[in-house]
C-alpha cells in the first residue's frame, strides 16, 4: 500500500481486504469487497481521483530512453505551461483506446469520467494488490474477476 506508482483505489482495496480479513476473518467478505470494486472500474463509477496515478519524474523528460506513461504525463503538463523538473509530482490517468499505455495517458483534468480504463486498473492495479493475499487463502484470480452475482451450474 506504500509505492507511489498505485492508484489510490488499488491500495484502498488492498488496505480494505487486509482489515477484513485480520479484524473480521471474513474471507467471502474481502472477495464481495474486491468484486464490487472491480464492478465499479467497469461501470466507469469510481471517481477520477480514485484511478489517478501519482509519480515522481526522477530525470529531465528528455533524459529517459523509454517513455513510459509517467514520461508521457510529464509531456502533457509541460505542453500546459507547466514546470517539470526532476523530482516534480507527476500525475495522470490512463484511458480507453488503442495504443501503448504511454498513448493512453491524459491528464485528470482532461480526463472525462467515463474515459479511464478500468480493464487496465483492475488488471494492472487492483487484482495484483490482492491476489497473492487470497491465494494464500486458497482462492484465485478468476473467483475474483468473475461477476458475484453469476451462478455456474455447479452452483445449482
């Protein structure tokens, strides 16, 4: 829940299903926490803020070989008029859309509601937070991008 380079809503559900889990013990609990979230990041309701991803350039922007999205970003302020030297906060969202990540960078305050991606946040963000706290408890991955709601046969 510490790096920098996470969503706020990555470390708020990691946070979240590690409370659940050692307070209350609820392992099914955590699971709903998770799947609402993830239900959320599809439907696009979540508010910006909760997907902005905030980083530090730690170089000049000219200086780095490999422009990744936080290079991008950086770009993309400095194209606003705004000073971006090494140590600066970066921060952006990464929407919809074809291309790398990189080419799907924009600024929150560019960024309409319904343009982030949230394949790209549960994937990337929110599902790597937990998985490995629940597969220690003997659940997968799929159990958690599978819709709660839905029944298999199995369930009949």
């Amino acid at each position: 829940t510490v790096r920098r380079n996470v969503s706020p809503i990555a470390k708020k559900t990691q946070l979240t299903v590690l409370e659940i889990l050692l307070k209350e013990k609820n392992v099914e609990k955590a699971i709903n926490y998770v799947q609402t979230i993830i239900k959320q990041l599809r439907n696009n309701t979540l508010p910006l803020e909760d997907v902005t991803l905030y980083t530090q350039l730690q170089k000049p922007i000219d200086a780095y070989e490999n422009k990744g999205p936080h290079v991008r970003a950086a770009e993309l302020m400095k194209e606003q008029g705004k000073q971006v030297l090494p140590g600066v906060s970066i921060y952006y969202v990464i929407t919809k859309g074809k291309g790398t990540i990189g080419d799907r960078v924009k600024l929150p305050e560019n960024t309409k509601q319904e343009e982030y991606d949230g394949e790209y946040y549960i994937t990337n963000q929110v599902v790597p937070g937990v998985e490995k706290i629940l597969a220690v408890l003997g659940h997968t991955t799929q159990e958690l991008l599978k819709d709660h709601k839905q029944q298999t046969l199995a369930g009949f």
